[in-house]
C-alpha cells in the first residue's frame, strides 16, 4: 500500500510529483519516440512521389504514437485522482 499523501509540505509535494513522473513513464517515452519518429518520417516522404505506402505507413506510426501517449497521460490522470481520493487529499478536483 502506498503511503499517504502529505501535499501540505513542499518535501511532501515534492514526493508525490516524482512518485507521479514514474506512473505510465515507458508508454509516454514510447509514445513520444513513436512520434518523433513518424515526423520525422513523413518530413522525407512527402516530397517523394513514390512513396505513398510507405507514407500512410508513417501517418499511421503518427497515429498510434498519439494513441499511446493519450492513453498514458490518461493512466497517469486516473492514478492521481484514485490517490489523492484514497488519503481524503481530494485535490483531483473531483
């Protein structure tokens, strides 16, 4: 079990974004890279005329990066309002 909250210290705030930074962390580094990628992918394809598939390709690369990084920070939301909910810190706003 966790240990309670303590957001009305700043050492006790301080924890809780780091503890807060290390939900979801892998799929928000991969979604991030999955993105950068496909831009960086779609910047050499659109010039080419042959590159067609290979652009939708990337344009789905874009798509599913975004997918991924949504889908972390939206984990991320809920582990913040299930813990702050859970030490009577109702600070989710909810």
């Amino acid at each position: 079990m966790n240990a309670p909250l303590d957001l009305e210290t700043p050492e006790g705030r301080a924890a809780y974004r780091k503890e807060l930074r290390g939900v979801a962390r892998w799929p928000r580094i991969i979604g991030f890279g999955l993105i950068l990628i496909a831009a960086v992918a779609i910047l050499n394809l659109r010039s080419d005329p042959e590159a067609g598939a290979a652009l939708y390709g990337a344009y789905g690369l874009l798509a599913a990066g975004w997918a991924v990084l949504i889908w972390s920070y939206v984990q991320r939301n809920i582990y913040h309002r299930r813990r702050t909910r859970q030490s009577g810190n109702d600070h989710a706003g909810g």
